[in-house]
C-alpha cells in the first residue's frame, strides 16, 4: 500500500499491514530485498511514506493503533539503516497528513485542519515555515500532490 519511488527509481517505500498495525518497507524496483526499515511496534501504525526529492529522507505519518491521536509527521534517513525509529519533525503544526514532497525539494504540500475543522491542503517549507493555505471548501479535501516540474527546452 501507498508506494513511493525513490526519485532514481531504484527503490520504492511502501506500507504493510502486518500484526495488526501499518509498517513501513523498503525494497529495491525489482521486488528483491524488502526490508521493514521502521520498527514502531504494536502501538502505532506507520504510513503515507513520501520520498524526498534528493533521495536522502523519508517523512511519513504515525498515529496510535489502539486509541484515536493525531497523527505525527515522522522522518528518517533514506540511506542509513543503522536505526529503525522515525524521529518526530517539530513543525509546530497541530494536524499535518499525507505529505508531498515539491520538486525542488523546499516545501512540503499536506492535510491539515481549517478553522471549521475540516480538512483542507496547506503547504508551507519544509522547515516549517510560511504555512498557506490552499483549499477553503467546506467539504474535506485530502491527498494534495505538486504537479510535476516542465522540463528544461
């Protein structure tokens, strides 16, 4: 569930669900040595992996597995596998899903709630910062993508 290529194409983050909770797993494009590369346990699932655009960091979501909490935007290292905890990205931002890297790599589109607490799509650096706000329909609006970067003539 919800893969994600690595911007080279040699890898693809993904989700399984297995023990009851969402984990999140690496395999390289040919399908051969998948791995869980986050070890969350029982207690949490792991999801919604995005791939940055130089490769080098995955952000994903993680909420409680047995009780309602909002989710948190976690981090971790594309490359090194040495740990298996995500580390949690201090946004200052109290409900962010469902993160899309854009293509020069320096904002982050996502899910976050509007003042009527809905859902609505934001964007703001990747740091954090110059937050806006995109979508003002009452309805929910989810899964927000960049539109790819023309290429160069």
């Amino acid at each position: 569930r919800m893969p994600a290529w690595s911007p080279d194409g040699s890898k693809i983050v993904y989700v399984v669900r297995r023990l009851g909770v969402y984990q999140i797993w690496i395999m390289n494009a040919d399908g051969t040595e998948a791995q869980q590369i986050i070890r969350s346990g029982v207690a949490y699932n792991d999801y919604a992996p995005a791939w940055s655009p130089k490769g080098d960091i995955i952000l994903f979501n993680q909420s409680c597995a047995t009780r309602y909490c909002n989710p948190y935007l976690m981090s971790t290292s594309a490359t090194d596998r040495t740990t298996e905890q995500g580390s949690r990205a201090q946004l200052n931002v109290a409900l962010i899903k469902n993160v899309d890297y854009s293509p020069d790599g320096f904002y982050i589109a996502y899910e976050g709630v509007g003042e009527a607490g809905n859902f609505d799509i934001f964007f703001m650096t990747v740091s954090g910062g110059d937050r806006v706000r995109l979508t003002t329909d009452s309805a929910q609006d989810f899964h927000p993508v960049w539109r790819p970067s023309p290429p160069n003539p």
